[in-house]
C-alpha cells in the first residue's frame, strides 16, 4: 500500500497537543489548573487588599490558563516552519515488514518492530520510534475505508511485534 500525503502545519500542532494530553497530562492540563488557582488568588487579593497588588497574580492566572491552546500551537508551527524535511509531498509505503517515509529532502525505511506505540485522533496518526521520535501520517491521506484499516492491521502488528516479551523463559 502506498499513501501520498503533506504535513501542514496544522497537522503539527495537533501532533503536539495529542502527545500532551496522551503522554504528558500533567504538563498539559497543569498549566490551566494551577492558573485558574492563580486567577482566583487574584480576585481573592481584589476583596482583601487592591487592585494593583492582584495584578501580578491575575495575569499570571490568564496567561497559564490560556498557554496549552494559544501559546504553545506557536512553538509547535515554529518548529514546523524551521524543519524542513516536513514540507512537501510525502510518500509512506507499507509492507508487512515495516514501512518506507519519502519525501524531497528524507527517505527512511523502518522495520515493524522499530514502532514502539502508536497515537491518533480523528486527524493523524503519530508511529513513535521512541519516547518522542515519531512520523505523522495524516488521516486524510486515506482515500478509502479499506486503506485505513490495512494501515491500523498492519500498524496493530508492529507493536505487537514490539510487545514485552514475558520475563519467565520456556524451558
């Protein structure tokens, strides 16, 4: 099977938000719990003492609030923009050996048990290789129903090739 696809920048952000709240929830749901707490001190600071002196607190509340949606998608399309081998047409070419990612600037083949987990959503998929090297494949790359579900079989039995084997030998 062969998938023709282009990672936009987009598709980067939501790479980088999945991986937060999949793989790092604390640092993802921290920052607008631990401003909201900032943003309430704040407005107990308004009823207790003064405005000027709530300040520092409420707007620290609003920027940590607001960081996982506004400010972190820039870092993540900064980082697209200044990585060029994610621009431009790409290629992925799967066999039931492992699978080839082309595009102007990279080839890379990979073998099944080099893909240790895989996340997705309802926009992309993320092979992760390791704790945070991963390949995005869009899920609009799919023409068909049938192409999705060959890439999740064959996808489901890399990892499972990758599974833990159990601690215990056969004799």
């Amino acid at each position: 099977m062969q998938l023709n696809y282009e990672i936009l920048a987009g598709d980067a952000v939501k790479a980088q938000r999945l991986f937060l709240r999949r793989k790092r929830p604390f640092f993802f749901w921290g920052f607008p719990l631990y401003g909201a707490a900032m943003f309430l001190f704040g407005l107990w600071m308004i009823v207790s003492a003064s405005l000027l002196e709530a300040a520092p607190p409420l707007a620290f509340g609003v920027y940590l609030t607001l960081m996982p949606t506004l400010v972190m998608p820039l870092g993540a399309k900064g980082v697209w923009n200044k990585t060029p081998m994610l621009h431009g047409p790409t290629t992925l070419r799967l066999s039931p050996e492992g699978f080839e990612i082309a595009n102007p600037l990279v080839r890379a083949l990979v073998r099944g048990q080099a893909v240790q987990f895989i996340l997705q959503d309802s926009h992309l998929w993320m092979l992760f290789l390791g704790p945070a090297s991963y390949y995005l494949v869009p899920k609009s790359a799919f023409e068909t129903p049938e192409q999705l579900q060959e890439f999740e079989r064959t996808m489901a039995n890399f990892v499972a090739m990758n599974a833990p084997k159990s601690p215990i030998a056969a004799p």
